[in-house]
C-alpha cells in the first residue's frame, strides 16, 4: 500500500487550485466574448428583420393608398382594386368601415366575417391613419399573413400577404454577417484562450512567490518567538538555579550551621525546585497546545461539575490567603473538549486573581449558553490593571509587577496557558477592567 504524506495531498491541492486559475480565466474572458456576440448577432437580427418588415410595409401603403385613391375618385372596390400593381402574389385586400365592419374582401365572403375593430393593425390605422402587423392568424382561414392597414375617408383598405415561400424569402436574416462574426469571435475566443493561459501562469508565480514569502515570514516569526521563549525561560530558570545552589553549597560547605537554620536551606531549596517544576510543566503545556493541538484528546466535560471541583480544591488553601468563589452557573453546561485544559483555564484565572487582585470575591457567571458555544464571565472585585497593561495579560513572562510575580510564584505563563486553551477550544478570551474595581475576564467556548 502507498501512503501520500500529508504535504504531498497539500501541493497536489494546490496544483489543482493554481491550475484552475487559467480555466476560470479563459471561462470568464470566453462567457464575456459570447455573450457580447449574442447579444449583437439579437440585435442586428431584430433589426435587419425590423427593417424588412417596414420595407414590406411601405409597400403595401402604397398598394393601400392606390386603392383609397381609385375609391375616393368614384371607382368601385373592384375596379380600384384590380387597377393597383401588387408587389406579392395571392395578396388579400379587405375594405373596412371606421366601425370595424368589414365592407369588402376581395376572396372572401364579407357578410360571413365579424368585426375588424379589435385588429392590432386596424386599431392602430383607427388611431395614426396607418398600421401593420406581422405573422398573425386569420380567423377567416387560418392561415398565416403579413398585414397592412391604412385609413382614408370612412374606410380602412387593408392588404395582407400571406407568409408564403417568397415572403420567408424577404424577411429572412442575411446570415452572411453573421457568419463572419461567429468565425472572428471564434479567432478572439482562441487568442483569449492563449493569453489567459499565459496570464494565469503569471498569477500561479505571484501566488508561489506570496505563499513563499508568506511561509518564510511565518518561520522567522516562529523562530523570533522560539528564540524569545527560550531566552525568558533561561532568565527565569536563573534565580531559582542559583538560590538553590547557593543554598547546596552553603550545606555541603562544612560550616557549622543550626538544625534551625539547615532546615530553612532546605526549604528554600524544596520552594525553588518546586517553581522550576512549575515553570517545566507549564512551558510543556503551553509547547503542546502550540505545536501538537491535534494529538491532545477530547471528551465530554460538564463544567458545572468541574467548576465543583476547582471550588473544593481551594478550600485547602488557608482562609486569610482564598477569596470566596462564587458560581453563578442557571444551566447544565456540557463542552466536547480536554478536562486537563479547561480545568486550567479556571485554576489559572483563580490563582492569578487570588495571588495579585487583592480582592475578596471571585464570581464566575454563564451569561450565554446555546447549542453552538457558551459565553463566561471570571471576575474579581479587586484593584485591577492598568489600562496600558491590559493588551499584554496574555503574552507569555509578562508581569504587571515582576518583584510580587515572583515572590508569590508565579512562571508567568497561567494567562498564556489560558488564551491557549480558550482557543484550544475554539473561543476567545478579552481582559478588561470592571467599573467598580476589579479584573474580568470574559471568554467563549466552542461546545
């Protein structure tokens, strides 16, 4: 079996992507070039075929007028008729009154047909003196005409033209034109499908040359924090390292010292071994959160019943160094995450508010809870921070006060390890002061 390794699938997708940049360049440039096509080859269609008809018009007007004159001078309908020259064979010529009656239609019977008013042509030569209507239904025969209509005095003459051979043979289009636009579009459609080729390999390079640079930013910014954090680390490790081994060579020295006082070397030394342990743990969890998020494993986690036990943890810590923990939690709140990192979200918080706050109360509240995510509030009601402070909670050894961050024991990581495990989780955490004094913290977690 053949495994294809994960950076292998990514440049695969993006071969794939990149590819489809000249498609999806040619396909536009080709739609806009057809379409303008079309819309031209509608265009001069309707309009040769416009002007065909009106030609046609013209000349049934004048067939129409003949007929109007003959009639005015005296002449009987046939005879007008039959003295007029007709450009078509078979046309039907139909004298009308102004009422819509028809008076005379020279093949068909005009006491068997109803009123002409309602024509679109007749009604039009009523109102202008002259219309036409183009491939209508006769209800005399069914057949097809092209039809004329001019008003004189009294009358309407109308002449109609049956769609014959001959009369398709007129108003059809001259595709010639056409024919010879559809092939330079054609040429125009193929020099588009070359130069989009071209353009869109000019855009995959720019879009590698900005993936690059983009991929090489990141590394440097990775490097610059790595090179950051392990030079924070080293600075911490220093006290600590060398208290205790101040400490060690004070004992191992030979020097007459009390029990009294070799107890308190050792103790100094136990208080700082447990710091860098502290400080281990917590460069390892935040380290894994960052680079190994995909391998820390998820269950169902009530945070009522961890928030429970958080509360019951800090009843061990002495009464004058606790604040009193208030949950104000209305509903049950169940998040498919990692019970280790929530409960350091809300462990880290309280420790932090109880070590620096200077307050008396702490209050976690639910203040929105759905099916997508929660929104919490962890407040304190102590002095707070000061606003130019704020920004920088989160970033890893960031000390308010470094001399009090340090003889409480802090690594200067617990609000660092938060955001991570806020995010961890798919929320985001804000820091802000409360009005009426202390730190709040509000943050949402993804169910």
């Amino acid at each position: 079996m053949v495994h294809v390794s994960s950076q292998e699938q990514v440049l695969d997708m993006d071969s794939r992507i990149n590819l489809s940049y000249h498609k999806r360049l040619f396909a536009l440039l080709l739609s806009f070039i057809w379409i303008i096509v079309l819309c031209f080859m509608t265009f001069q269609y309707v309009r040769e075929k416009d002007v065909k008809s009106d030609k046609i018009n013209t000349q049934l007007q004048l067939c129409n007028n003949n007929i109007i004159r003959a009639i005015e001078e005296g002449h009987s309908y046939i005879t007008g008729i039959s003295a007029c020259y007709f450009p078509f064979d078979d046309i039907r010529v139909t004298i009308i009154g102004t009422d819509g009656e028809v008076v005379y239609d020279n093949m068909y019977d005009a006491n068997t047909m109803d009123n002409h008013l309602s024509r679109p042509e007749v009604r039009s030569a009523s109102a202008t003196g002259t219309g036409y209507h183009i491939r209508r239904q006769s209800s005399s025969d069914g057949k097809q005409y092209f039809y004329s209509a001019t008003k004189g005095r009294g009358i309407i003459v109308r002449c109609a033209v049956p769609y014959s051979s001959s009369l398709k043979d007129v108003l059809k289009a001259d595709w010639t034109f056409l024919w010879v636009l559809i092939v330079i579009s054609i040429f125009v459609s193929l020099a588009g499908y070359f130069s989009s080729l071209r353009l869109g390999k000019t855009i995959e390079r720019l879009n590698q040359y900005r993936e690059q640079e983009n991929a090489l930013k990141e590394e440097k910014e990775k490097s610059r924090i790595k090179r950051q954090l392990t030079n924070n680390i080293n600075h911490e490790l220093k006290t600590p390292v060398a208290s205790i081994q101040v400490c060690l060579e004070t004992l191992l020295s030979g020097i007459s010292l009390t029990e009294e006082k070799r107890q308190e070397l050792i103790e100094r030394c136990y208080t700082h071994n447990e710091r860098l342990r502290h400080l281990l743990d917590d460069v390892s969890l935040i380290t894994r959160l960052e680079d190994g998020s995909n391998s820390i494993e998820r269950e169902l986690v009530v945070i009522n019943e961890l928030l429970d036990e958080i509360k019951e943890e800090f009843t061990c810590i002495p009464e004058e160094d606790r604040m009193h923990l208030v949950i104000d939690f209305n509903e049950k709140v169940v998040i498919n995450g990692n019970l280790s990192l929530l409960g350091s979200i809300f462990r880290n918080l309280t420790i932090n508010s109880m070590s620096y706050s200077e307050g008396h109360t702490i209050h976690i509240a639910l203040v929105e809870n759905n099916l997508k995510y929660c929104r919490i509030i962890f407040e304190d009601d102590g002095v707070g921070v000061d606003e130019k402070n704020l920004t920088r909670l989160f970033e890893r050894f960031y000390r308010v006060d470094k001399g009090r961050s340090r003889s409480n024991g802090g690594t200067g990581l617990g609000l660092a390890i938060v955001k991570h495990a806020v995010m961890f989780h798919g929320g985001s955490i804000t820091a802000s002061n409360r009005q009426d004094g202390g730190l709040r913290f509000e943050f949402t977690l993804q169910k």
